[in-house]
C-alpha cells in the first residue's frame, strides 16, 4: 500500500474532495461506469484513510478569478489517501502520474500540497538508490570528521576553458575538498565539456600526484538528450574524473534513471526549477516527499540551500529538507550527502551544526565566502575549516577567532551579512 | 538571442528585480566578481530589453508568512530578457535551467510567471520534433476533413486484459478512429502491457483486414526507465501498434529525447502533472511556453483539455493552448495534433470548433461521451461525427439533430451538462 497525504483546500466539502481524489486517481471518472466493479475496486481502487482537518485559511491559494469570485475563507485538511501497490507497481513514473500528477488538475479545490509519501516495502530494492551516497563521498575526498568543503568557479557564465583552469589551479591550492561548475554551465561553445574536462583534470590529477589529495570536481554533464550526456558522462570518467552536476528537473526521471544505470561519477543534483514545486504553501509539494524520487533514482549528493541563503528559502526549510535527505527511507544508503550551499561562508556553521542534529556529514559549499576572503581563497578555506572547528566544540565564533586569524579576517569581511 | 518574457510581481522595485534576473542567470551573483570582466558579459550577459507595467496586484501570490507579513499591494510588470545564443547553445535543459528553472527561486519577488519564450533562429532544425504530427495521425487514421474521433478505456485502472479487449471490441466495432488507454495506465501486475497488446492488437489488425480501417491504438508505454519504455516501445511496435500514451511529466526531458530518437510510433503526449505549474495565475509558466520544449522533443499529439472540461482549466485556456500547438515554431511540421478531451461529447463541437479558427484539425476524445451512450457506443460515435458535420455547416445542433437521430439522443443524454 502506498499512503500519500495531501493538504487540501476547497471552498466546498471536504470529504467529498478527498473521495473525489481517490476515484479520480484510480479507478472512477466523474460517471458511473459499469466495469467499475466491486472485485476491481476491492483491488486497485484508492481509499481515503483519515481526514484530519485544520483551521480555514482565509483566502483560496488559488485566487477565484472572474465575475464570481468570492476569495472567501476555504476549509482545509490533511488527507491520507492510501493506493494498492497493484494499482500503481514499482515504476516511478507510475508513481508520480497516479499518485502527484493528476491531483493537481483537479476541479473544486482551491489549494493542493503533497505533504508525505510513505512506499511500501515492495520499494525496497526495486530502485538502483545512490550509487556512493555519503560514505563514497567521503571515501573519495578522504575526508573524514569535519564537512566537506567545497566551492563554486564563479562567475557561472562565460569564463572559457584556460581561465577557469586558473581559477580552479588557485582553488585547489587553496586546499578545498570539492569544486564545482556552476548549474547554468554545461557545454556551452564558449567552453565545450571536452575542453574544460581537458583543460581542468589535469590540475587534479597533478595536485594528486603531489600530495595525495583528489579534489572532488562535479563537472556539468546535463543534457536534454540521454545519449549526449553520456557522452558527457564518460568524458569526465576517461580523464579521471569523479563527479558530476546534474540538472535533475532539466533532465527529468528518463534522464536520471538512463544515466545512473551506466554511471560512475558521483551525481551531485541541483534541483534548479524545483521552488516553482514548493514555493507557494497552499500548493505543489513538500521537499519530503519529492526528494524521495531522485534519491531512489540514484542522486549522491542533494543541493538543498543552507541557512542564510540568498535565495528565498526560509532557514525552516533548509532544516526540514537536511532533515529528509538524511533520513532512510528503507536504509541509510538510500540516503544522500546534503549540500549547504548559497551565501554561505562559515558563519553559519554554529547554527547549520545545531539544527541539523550535531552531524558533520554534509557538504558544505562556499562560493564567495571562500574566494573574496580578503587574504585569499586559502585563508578561506581554513576560515571555513575553523568556523567548523568551533562549531563542533561549541566555542562561539568571535571567542575562536581570537586564536585563528582566518576566521577573524572572514568574520570582519563576511561578518555583517556580506556572504557568499 | 533568446527572449523570454517574464511577468514579475514584487513589493520591492521592478527595475531592479528585472535586473537581478538578468545578472542572476548568467553571469552575476550576488557580489562583484573579479572574472567578471566588460567582455565576459558582452559574449554571455543576459539583459533586460524591456519593462511593461502593469496594474498592481491588491497581494502577492505568494502570501508572506511570518510575524511581519503585510500581504498588502505589489508591483507587477512584464519584462523581457534577452539571453545570449552563446550563454544557453541549443540544448533544452540548458534553456531550462538557465532562462527558467533558476529564476523561480529568485529572493525578493512575490510572484513569476514565464509568459513567452522566442527562439532564435539557430534552434531550427537543431531538435527533432514531431515525427508524425497532423499529417502523420491523418495518414495513419485515414480520417479527412473532419476531426479524427477518439476514446478512451475506462474505468481507468483495474481491468484485466481480456476485459481490456472485449471493450476495444466493442469500440472498434462501433467506429471509433482511436482509442487509448488511460494515462494512468502502465504496465501494472494486473494488466502488463505485453499481456494488452497481445490481447488488444490482432482485434485491431482483425478490423483492418476485413475492413481497411485500422484503428489507432495509443498504448500506456511510460516508464521512468528509458531502457523499459524503449521495450514497451517495442513490444507495440513489433505486434502491428502504431501509437503510444507518454506521460511527459513523469518522463521528463530525457525519457522523451531518447524515446523519440528511436521511436516508430506516434507519441501522444499526456501533460499529467502540468497544472501544477500553471494553475496559479501569477506563478509558474504559460502553456505557449512550456510546449514548445515537448514539441522539439517530438510530441506528435497534445492533450490540452477542452471546452467545458471536468478539470478546473477555464475554455479560454483551453483555447490559447490549442493556438499553441498549431502555431508554427519555425515550420508547420513542428506543429503538434491538438487534442481535445475531458468530459466532452460532441455538444462542444461547434464552440470548440467556432474558438480555433474553424479547423477539423484535431483529435477528439470522448470517453462515456460516446461509451455512455444510450443506444451504444456505435451511436455514440455517430452523435459526435453529426455534431461536427453540424458545427462546420454552421447548423445549430438541435436543427441539425431533427434529421439525425443519435445526435437527437445524445442531446437527451448529454445535453444537461452530463457529458463524458
């Protein structure tokens, strides 16, 4: 049995909305149809399990447009609506089509959010899940007990193959565990995948050669078309490269699944697009259960955003979402690595470490907060090392600085909510 | 150069949320940076062409929650920004990623909406498109100068596969020039889609042999596999099939680029999941937008609904989607079929065929429009081809029903709102 629960608003009757939900979604249309049997509802018919209701909102999320709109307060609840596994199989497109997808276009409600998905133990094992998840990923930074600590080449568009080189020359002196291409660059004529792979692996492989440590590089591989990016996929793997950004929403679950079967790379998702899913409360989806698509598909490290972060996610939700991604869903190597990143410098460290459960198993990225630190990107990095340091041992800031020079430098630049 | 149009909405300042869009999805960030140099951003700088005001919105779309919501009045405007060929290339996900994914997650605007989309000549030719469209489902069907009349197996979920068939027999036999089974049917436990096409299709091939007319069949083939869809692909392919459902959605970009490489058969396309992405007038995307990725991917027949729907999408929506798809991207081969369903019966023939330009160029579905039929599905089809004879000539339907007694029954049936 597969139970999702939706929020659902209406100005009309609630329980007649959550009926409605499950015929429509599974064997009814809005007539009675004389195949719609007692013995074939009993199998593959979804059933609404509980109504949980919750105070009116004062408005519709979907404002009434026309002559007759009213805008009025709209009831609301959590409903769990439970689908057999014969209805739907293992298939995720299945999944999403019967289970997400149709609700949305339902008539009579004025606001829908998917709020939970729990999978049956018929899942376990019928998804190929991340390939190296959190414990690969550290294998093959060789970082252990402190976050990974990672940065962006920046700026994300137009730098060509030789200048990001140097850039990335600077980062890996700089002693960072992780760089990546920014989401937006992929293979652009301006600097094609080859070149850049050509022009940029060799400082890795070199910096290796010399001290032993492997600079983690996702290079973007993202495209439209499956067969391109492997291509992509494999020009990185042949020059030795190990990891990979990769546009989830751009690519979509063809995408993802058709890569993840032949990949070696670790899969560094960004979920670009995927706020237009969530931002609006009333409607969409809920982190939680959307997250479980991709991490069943195969993503090893899950961009999330961070606290303080320059986009429009409120800290709550990055909390939440660092929350899901970490939670098994039928064991902890479905788990991905979270990524903290966007306008993060290390002064949110203390905060990140305190509401995410004391870990240090995340990626923590800094663009800005590591390359405009005003001694360089190598001051930096052990600025960010050092924020950690402290947040671990639960030594403020300010008081650690006093010792660590970096940190002190950071926190004048950075201090004042000039992040990066 | 790529231009979109944005339809932006903000308590703050237009201007300046029109230029972070800009700065934010090519080169910039939120700080200066050293690399981003005045030749850099000549080459890949998006920049803003345009700013058309519009009347302030009396609240955001979306709400502000927190202790200092204020939920008061905002600005909104129509923007359009012109990407670079050389920030984005040709490759959809990068179009996607770049001049759409990123911009919902933008901080500071309380609504976005992506209203147009104009591509550059250099996309022509650079994606595959519709292998089939119009002309190729008229050849197929051979249906001309009037709509191809289609259906659909219901209930949607649950039936067996002899169940399946004794249905289509019965379709068949009454005249139908396509039949499909419902988006929400894969390939379930209970009905494996080798089992449904060995069921369905020597019914279909027995009809065409005595007949001529072989009925085309659109096969639920989606999977979040490519490899699995490509054998569902094949299984109809191999039995004398020559269409196939595909949930785009639940597929995405790269389950349809790969499928459509190698596809024989023609690809109707269920958007299941879209509304979502639309429904909410301030947020999200227009139709005219979003389909033109699906028809370079090669959508070769649309779903979009229909006039008086069993979906909330109002009948001008409806209307704009179907001036969508039939309005050329660079030639009319990019055009997809439009496909008009839900609820409909043949009473929204001459309003749907008065609001498109007075075409026949269409798919019409009916499901219980044509199986709930009072005098059997054979007359069901024959109301609906009456009706459309009626709308072209101009005929109101009740004259037009005196002489044409299944139109006269179907108005019984139907007329009162309860259509199919």
């Amino acid at each position: 049995m597969i139970v999702l629960t939706y929020c659902i608003e209406t100005p009309g009757n609630i329980e007649a909305l959550a009926a409605k939900i499950a015929s429509d979604q599974s064997t009814g249309t809005f007539v009675a149809l004389a195949g719609e049997t007692e013995e074939l509802k009993a199998r593959v018919a979804a059933r609404v399990l509980a109504i949980r209701h919750l105070p009116d909102a004062d408005r519709p999320s979907v404002p009434e447009t026309g002559p007759e709109a009213r805008n009025g307060p709209v009831k609301r609840a959590d409903v769990d609506i439970a689908f057999p596994l014969d209805a739907i199989g293992t298939d995720l497109s299945a999944l999403m089509t019967i289970a997400i997808g149709g609700t949305f276009s339902i008539k009579g409600l004025s606001g829908i959010r998917v709020v939970d998905m729990r999978l049956p133990e018929e899942y376990r094992g019928a998804h190929p899940g991340p390939q190296f998840g959190v414990t690969g990923s550290r294998r093959l930074t060789a970082v252990a007990d402190r976050p990974i600590i990672g940065t962006i080449v920046k700026p994300a568009l137009g730098l060509r193959p030789p200048e990001t080189a140097a850039m990335v020359q600077e980062l890996i002196a700089a002693g960072v565990d992780f760089i990546k291409d920014d989401e937006k660059l992929m293979s652009p004529a301006y600097s094609p995948l080859s070149e850049r792979v050509r022009a940029i692996m060799p400082l890795i492989l070199d910096h290796e050669q010399k001290t032993g440590k492997k600079v983690m590089y996702a290079f973007g591989i993202s495209h439209a078309d499956p067969d391109e990016m492997m291509r992509n996929h494999d020009l990185v793997a042949n020059a030795g490269g190990n990891c990979a950004v990769v546009n989830i929403n751009s690519i979509g679950f063809g995408g993802m699944a058709y890569l993840r079967k032949r990949s070696s790379l670790v899969l560094h998702a960004h979920r670009n697009g995927w706020d237009i899913l969530t931002r609006h409360p009333g409607l969409g989806m809920d982190f939680k259960v959307w997250q479980q698509f991709w991490r069943l598909l195969g993503v090893d490290q899950f961009q999330i955003n961070g606290i303080a972060s320059k986009y429009w996610e409120p800290d709550w939700s990055f909390v939440e979402s660092f929350k899901a991604v970490t939670t098994p869903i039928f064991s902890p190597a479905d788990c991905a690595l979270p990524v903290a990143g966007s306008g993060q410098w290390g002064g949110q460290a203390p905060e990140t470490f305190r509401r995410t459960g004391r870990t240090v198993d995340l990626l923590y990225l800094c663009g800005g907060g590591i390359v405009s630190h005003p001694d360089g990107p190598g001051a930096g990095v052990r600025a960010v090392q050092q924020a950690w340091q402290a947040a671990v041992q639960d030594i403020p800031l300010a008081d650690y600085a006093l010792s660590h020079v970096e940190l002190a430098r950071s926190i004048e630049k950075f201090g004042g909510g000039e992040a990066a």
